[in-house]
DNA sequence: TCATTAAATTGTT
DNA sequence: AACAATTTAATGA
C-alpha cells in the first residue's frame, strides 16, 4: 500500500461510491510525507481532518487528567483515527508521532461530514470504527495501570492486530524493537527483553526488523 | 550471480 | 548510553 488511491481502493466503505463520489473523496484529501520523529497532528488544535495513514507506522500517545503520558496506541497502513474529534468538534486531545517516515491522509472535515450524508456503508464504517476503538481503550485502561512492562508490550502488539483499526497488518509486523519500544513507553533494551519473553512463552517469534505473532489471543490474555 | 561495502538492527554490558 | 555481532541492502565486477 503506497498510495492514496491504492488505499481507497482497498477500503470497504470507499467500494460502493459512485465514481465522481470517489473522485471527490480523493481529490479534497491531502496526502504528505511525515519524517520519522515529526508531529502528524498536534495535541490542542482544532480538528479539521479525519487522519489515515496510507503508508507506514504512527502512535496516538493518550495523555491522562494529570498530563501523564500513560498509554499508547499504534496505527499502521490502512488505519484511519481521529473520527470521534472530527464529530465532537472539539480540540485534539493526542499527540500523534510518526515512528517512522510514513505517508498520511488528512481528509478534510467538510468531506467527512458529507461522506456521512450521502453514504450508508460509510457511516457503518464509522460506527463500527468507533465501536473498537472504545473496546481498545477499555482494554488499555484494565491492562496499563496494573501490569508491568512484559503485559504492556503484549498488549500493545495485540492491539496492532486488529483487523478493523488496522485493516493492513500482516501476521509478520515489520517493526524494529527501536520503534517498538517507542511503541510501549520503554526503552529499547527492556523493549528487548520483553519480546524475548513473550517468545519463549511462544507468543511471538523475533525476526531481523519486526516480529511474528504466533498466538494472539495468548498475546491477549498475557499477564506476566 | 557473487563478493565487498555500508547501513540498520539486535543482543549485551 | 555505548559496544560488538549480526542481518539486510546496495554496489560493482
């Protein structure tokens, strides 16, 4: 997946607009290149987008009440977020960084407002967006506070392999333990040791830049 | 196709 | 944070 248009070919929601619906979508969306390290959308500012990542790999970093970075959430290829702020009409409440150059849509607000009247299976998207992002979140908030760094990690990675917020991830997740670490709030050497521990569990195997998930409900469920 | 080199990633201290 | 070992990617014969 490398371009936009590649992208909305791909989508679910994108496959049953008319074609000068299509043709709209793709020519109002922005699309640029994000250097590794760099902003995607600021915490604070007004949405004005709804933000896909066409090509590569971000983080929404969820800052609690007090200002505490607590938890984290990867977006890869195919992923889009930001839907509730667009609809809430509120500022930003995340940070999002890319951990690695990656290529991002921003498609405007107006055109999501209109995607949502003229389409149906558009706003089925949506909700169903909606809807799995909560359970995420519900998950992060049982799984963060209580457990250590090993837990973290897993849950991380098995939140990355939801088929619905990260329609294009593969059983082999090309990320190094540089950005995975980025990733779970760690440094890389404990980021190191705690895929060296879901491995001998038989969770995952380590390959040479990235990792392979061999049991994800055993990710899931992983305490430690 | 193979060998050499550079760059990136990993494991360890 | 720094180091050495390993893997991949790139280059050229």
């Amino acid at each position: 997946m490398t371009t936009f248009a590649a992208m909305l070919r791909a989508a679910p929601w994108a496959a049953t607009l008319a074609p000068g619906d299509l043709a709209r979508v793709e020519s109002e969306t922005l699309v640029r290149t994000c250097a590794s390290g760099t902003l995607v959308c600021r915490r604070g500012e007004t949405v004005e987008a709804w933000i896909g990542v066409v090509d590569g790999l971000v983080k929404m970093t969820n800052v609690s009440a007090d200002g505490k970075p607590t938890s984290f959430v990867g977006v890869s290829s195919g992923g889009w977020f930001g839907e509730g702020s667009v609809l809430k009409d509120e500022p930003r409440r995340y940070d999002i960084v890319a951990l690695r150059e990656s290529v991002i849509a921003y498609l405007p607000k107006a055109t999501f407002l209109w995607l949502l009247d003229i389409s149906m299976p558009f706003n089925r998207f949506i909700i169903t967006q909606l809807n799995e992002r909560l359970g995420q979140f519900i998950g992060m908030v049982e799984h963060d506070r209580l457990l250590g760094p090993e837990a973290r990690l897993a849950h991380c990675l098995a939140a990355m392999f939801n088929p619905v917020l990260n329609p294009g991830v593969q059983p082999s997740l090309p990320i190094s333990q540089e950005e995975f670490a980025q990733l779970a709030g760690l440094s890389r050497q404990r980021a190191n040791q705690a895929l060296q521990r879901l491995e001998q569990a038989g969770l995952v195997r380590i390959d040479y830049g990235g990792v392979t998930v061999r049991d994800l409900a055993g990710l899931r469920q992983f305490q430690g």
